[in-house]
C-alpha cells in the first residue's frame, strides 16, 4: 500500500511540475522563438515594391522557395528550432521543423478574412503539441500576418493555394 501511495505521490508531483514548471518554461522559449522569427521576417518585407502593384492588376505569388529563403534568414545556428521547412499545396501550408531532434509539425489554411490574412485549421505534431495549443500559435501567427498586412498599406482580398505558391489578391 505504501509504495503504491509513494508512486501515486511522485506522479502526481512530476504531472504538477510539467504544468506549473517546465510546460511554461518551454511555452515561453518557443513562444519567444516564433515571435522572433517571424518579427524579422515582417521586418524585411519592403513596401515599396508592392505599394507600386496597381489595384486589380492580380494576385502576387508568394512562393515555398522565397518563403524557405526568409525562414533560414532569420534562424540562427544555436537556435531550440532547426531545419523549418514549409511545403506549400492546394491542401494548405505545412510547416516541418525540429525542437532539439525531435521532429515537429504545424499545418494550416491561409484564408483572406475582412481584409486580414489569417491562418485557419492550425494543427500541431510532435513534442510542440505538448507545449502549445493550436489556438495559441494560430494567434501568434494572425498576429504577424497582420503586422505584414498592415505594412504592405493594403487590404487581403483573396488567397489562392498552388503547389509551392501561395497568390495573393490585394486590395
């Protein structure tokens, strides 16, 4: 009986300390990590080019390659996250990467709403679903997306979807 006790007491110890200790910790780090990036990656889009493109001239790809470029620009060596890689179909984004070896993944739907480019239908793989709600990292992204929208001085009126290219229809 006591040993049963003693073991039931360290589970419940080693289950409060990922909650209250480490899975806030880790939460943090990524959190931080993801801000990071995509804060540089929003930094760097220049918004002359494409305050020059006339309204209604069609959409402007985006492609997986010029994507994957700006992700290795704004990753360092020593950082948790290596090896991103985002794969673009018609099916939606899907975002590989590993924590420290561990293999992870984050798939979503870029979809144009009131204006704003959002990402819908997030969904976690890996040790970062241990770590992070889809809906956390969902809000993450809307909110550089937005800061990309709001520095371009132009609305989000489509999102069209190809192999390795995403168009879109400004307003």
């Amino acid at each position: 009986m006591w040993v049963l006790l003693s073991l039931a007491l360290v589970l419940l110890v080693l289950v409060a300390g990922w909650f209250v200790g480490l899975r806030p910790y880790l939460h943090g780090l990524a959190q931080s990590q993801i801000d990071g990036v995509l804060s540089s990656a929003v930094d760097q889009i220049p918004p002359a080019p494409l305050s020059l493109i006339p309204f209604g001239q069609g959409p402007v790809p985006v492609t997986e390659t010029a994507i994957n470029n700006l992700i290795t620009l704004n990753t360092a060596p020593a950082d948790p996250v290596q090896q991103m890689h985002i794969t673009i179909t018609p099916g939606g984004l899907r975002l590989d990467f590993q924590v420290y070896g561990f293999a992870c993944t984050v798939t979503g739907i870029p979809q144009a709403r009131n204006g704003q480019l959002v990402i819908t239908n997030v969904t976690l793989g890996g040790v970062v679903a241990l770590i992070m709600s889809p809906d956390e990292l969902a809000a993450t992204l809307d909110a550089h997306l937005h800061d990309a929208v709001a520095k371009l001085n132009r609305s989000i009126a489509g999102v069209a979807l190809k192999n390795h290219e995403i168009d879109i229809e400004l307003r």
